[in-house]
C-alpha cells in the first residue's frame, strides 16, 4: 500500500481508539499528499484526494469541529464534480452524489436549510439520471436520496415522499434495512399527515402498507424497531376506532399486547439506557414515564417494583442493569 493510503487508514485506525486530534493530523498529512499527486495527474488521483477529505470531513465532525468539515466536504464534491466533467462515467456520476448527500447533511448540521436542500436536490437528479439508464440497480438510491431530500426540505417534503413510495413497491420486499427504514419512515409521515387532517382511510392505507416493512425490520434488529412496530399497531387501533371498526381495533390492541409482552425485556432495558443517558443514573421516580417511540414505558414503576429483586430478573438482564450503576 503506498504512503498516504497507510496514513489514512492509520487515521481511522487512531479515530477507532479515540485517538481524535492524532487521527486529524494523519488524515491533514494524507490530504497534503493526495493534493499534491492530484496536481501532477489530476485523473489518476482524484478520487484517492475526494476519499480523503471526506475522511477528513468525518473526523472533523467527530471532533465537533463541523465549520471546517464542511470546508473538506465542499472540497471534495468539487473534486469529484470536475472529475465528472471530465468523465461521465456511473461510478463518478454515484460518487458525485454521495458526496452531495454528504455535504447536505453537513449543512443541516450547521443550520443553513437552503444550502441543505439545494445540495440534496442536486443529488436526487443525479440518481434519477442513474435510474432511468438502469431501473433494476439504482432504483432504491434513487428513493433513498428522496427522502434525505424530504427530511432536510420542510416545505415540499410530501412531494419527495410520494415520489419515493412508487419506487420503493416496485423493489418490495427485497429491500436492504437501510431502504425499508426509510421507506417506513416515509409511509409514517404520510400516515401521520393523514391522520391530522383526519383522513382516517388513508391513513389505514398507509399503516397497513408499513406493517410487512417493519416486520421485516424488527426481524433483523428487534432492539431498533420494537418502538416503531408499538407505535404503528397502537396508531393503527387509533384510526380504526375512529373509523367505528370496534371489532378490528380490539384485534389490533391485543396484537399491540402480544407484542409488548414478546419483546418486554427489550423494552425494559431500551427504556433504561435511554434514561440513564441522559440523565447519568437510574434513580427513575416511580411516576416516571419513558418516551420510546411515540409512546411512553412505565420505566418508574418497573424500576420500583425489582428494586431488592436482582435474583427475579434474567442474569443478563441484571448484568445490563449493573452496567447502568442500578441501586439494588
């Protein structure tokens, strides 16, 4: 491996040990490098240079140091869009969009909504360029950067959404996690407009088009997707009863119960985690309620009812329990 491709992934290497300010210095030195090789041939080392300052981007965000992250960002879109200019090949044509959706993020971070949305609308058209020359592949992408568009665009948000959802039941259900969160993500907020304006049937549509995609999350990841699975079957029972189907609605509850009671460890130490990061212990009041989701855990009353009860809960439990500094 030559010199500055060590140096940078010695970078990351540091970063991994949380050795930050000696990941920044490597990762200046691996940039210095790639410039000057990227200003003898510009062809041959353009993308080792973008790889770089969007490495440099990353660690510079870790540090919290976001204004010159966005100055490594802004550099390497611009490297990989005069790449493309030369070249317009798929590759710098996805790798220019990438970056993009980067540097959108980034901008969000700092606040500046018009840059955000601009750079991320620029990266849909890339990607619906990309899909229109090969439906089959960049399909899902393409979607992707629809919703990033969507979260970072307040205004025409519903727009991009709806043009998501086509795309994503067109690939349904060989979706990757990553996709089927978004697109469940993307079937909530219309699902939630829905129900705002009381469009009870639309909504019905749409939750009952979000319950196959978070199966299959929660199938993957149990402890990510509990929370949006609750929070969908206990909507879900909302609008049925709004709609007077009492009978589905009591369905529904009961399978809202039998999730609830499937995943109760879960849910317990989720609730758990999520109060002692935030307030750096467990001493919950016995009224507490925990947000999770877009519902609330009795974490209070648990927390009260096993104190002085270790042995009744699962080792492992206990042992996560520990972890958190519980007081027994």
């Amino acid at each position: 491996m030559e010199l500055a491709g060590a140096i940078q992934n010695r970078a990351i290497a540091l970063s991994d040990l949380g050795r930050l300010d000696e990941a920044i210095l490597a990762i200046q030195e691996a940039v210095d490098i790639r410039t000057t090789q990227a200003e003898r041939d510009f062809a041959g080392y353009a993308e080792y240079l973008a790889s770089a300052l969007n490495a440099q981007g990353i660690l510079l965000e870790d540090s919290d140091n976001v204004p010159e992250a966005l100055l490594s960002r802004q550099k390497a879109t611009a490297t990989y869009r005069r790449l493309l200019a030369l070249n317009r090949r798929h590759l710098h044509i996805q790798l220019l969009a990438d970056s993009l959706i980067s540097l959108s993020e980034t901008h969000r971070t700092l606040g500046d909504a018009p840059a955000a949305v601009a750079t991320a609308a620029e990266a849909v058209s890339l990607w619906h360029e990309l899909h229109e020359s090969d439906p089959t592949r960049y399909a899902l992408r393409h979607a992707n950067a629809l919703v990033g568009l969507a979260i970072v665009d307040d205004a025409g948000w519903q727009e991009h959404v709806l043009a998501a959802l086509p795309i994503y039941r067109s690939c349904s259900p060989q979706l990757d996690p990553h996709s089927d969160g978004l697109y469940a993500a993307s079937l909530e907020a219309i699902a939630d407009e829905d129900r705002r304006n009381a469009r009870w049937h639309k909504a019905l549509e749409a939750l009952d088009e979000i319950e196959p995609v978070t199966l299959r999350l929660l199938a993957h990841d149990p402890a990510s997707h509990i929370a949006q699975r609750l929070t969908n079957l206990r909507h879900k029972q909302l609008v049925l009863t709004r709609m007077g189907e009492v009978e589905e609605a009591a369905r529904v509850d009961e399978l809202f119960a039998a999730e609830a009671t499937k995943h109760a460890r879960t849910i317990r130490l989720i609730a758990a985690r999520s109060f002692h990061q935030r307030e750096g212990h467990l001493d919950v009041p016995a009224s507490h309620q925990e947000p999770f989701g877009q519902l609330k855990y009795q974490l209070g009353a648990w927390i009260a009812s096993i104190r002085g009860g270790r042995e009744t809960l699962h080792p492992k439990d206990a042992e996560r329990l520990d972890g958190l500094g519980m007081t027994w």
